[in-house]
C-alpha cells in the first residue's frame, strides 16, 4: 500500500506527501517534468533506504531544471549523504529547520529560504541563523548538527 501522496498543481509545480519507501514509483510522473519543475516536499514525514533509491533513480532520469521548496528535515538529511538526491539539475529555494531554545524549552521548525535567510557557498555551517524566540525573547539553537544538517548549502552557490 502507497503512503505517500504525488498532487500537481500545474505542469510545472507538484506536491509530495507522506512516507517515501519501496512503494514509491515516481518514473511516470518524472516522465511528465516539462523544462523546469518546483517540487514541495514538505509534507514528507518519512524516507527510507529503499524510497531513496527509488527517488534517486528516477530524478537521475530528467535533464529539467529542479527546484525544491519546503523540504523537511528528513529530506535535507539526505541532501548531505547522497548528492544526486537533487538530481542533474536541482537547487535547493527553501527548506525546514528545527529550532530549540534554550531558555524556555520551545521548540519550532522554520522554512529557510536559501539566499534570504541563509547564504549558500560558505565552506563550513559552524551554526544555524539567528532565530528569535517567540516565548522569551532569547535566541534559539539549531535543533541539528549545522555541519551537517547544511552542508549541501556549500555546493550550492
Ligand atoms: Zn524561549
């Protein structure tokens, strides 16, 4: 049984949903990618070896200019270990974040946008972007490993 859900928007703008595993067949949708495509992956709550191999065979397939809005966290972790995750020609607009803070406990994803609120091109994440606690005020912490969590920024100048 699929868990996960493909939704287009129009012919240049798809939304994926849900789990990506073994169940996962995207060659026929990638099949209809037109020159450049956004894809909005924040509604992917789960990604496993299999699903990413499916993923990865597919996107390897089209030549069309990639975009990936929203990506969850799960799916930026995948980003730093396995770079064709993108695609031939993919770039990366926006994508979750997990703060905490500190001081108070409150925790909070944010939706970064590559160039705004964050800047590709550095060599090395030592840190997450300042982000203001809504509760108390104090500066939150990046809720990952920055070194990690951003290294598919470095490429992406
Ligand atoms: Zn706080």
């Amino acid at each position: 049984m699929s868990r996960y859900e493909v939704k287009w928007l129009d012919e240049n703008a798809v939304i994926i949903k849900g789990t990506i595993d073994e169940n996962f067949v995207f060659d026929d949708e990638v099949a209809k990618f037109k020159d450049s495509v956004t894809i909005d992956l924040q509604g992917v709550d789960r990604i496993n070896s299999c699903g990413v191999r499916e993923w990865v065979k597919a996107i390897m397939k089209t030549e069309a200019h990639l975009v990936f809005k929203n990506c969850s966290s799960v799916i930026v972790s995948q980003f730093s270990m396995i770079p064709e995750f993108l695609g031939k020609n993919g770039k990366v607009e926006s994508f979750e974040t997990q703060f905490i803070c500190e001081h108070c406990g409150h925790e909070e994803a944010k939706v970064l946008q590559v160039g705004k609120d964050i800047q590709p091109g550095q060599e090395l994440y030592e840190d997450g972007p300042e982000v203001t606690c809504p509760e108390c005020g104090e500066t939150m912490e990046c809720d990952h490993n920055p070194e990690l969590y951003f290294s598919f920024l470095s490429d992406a100048s």
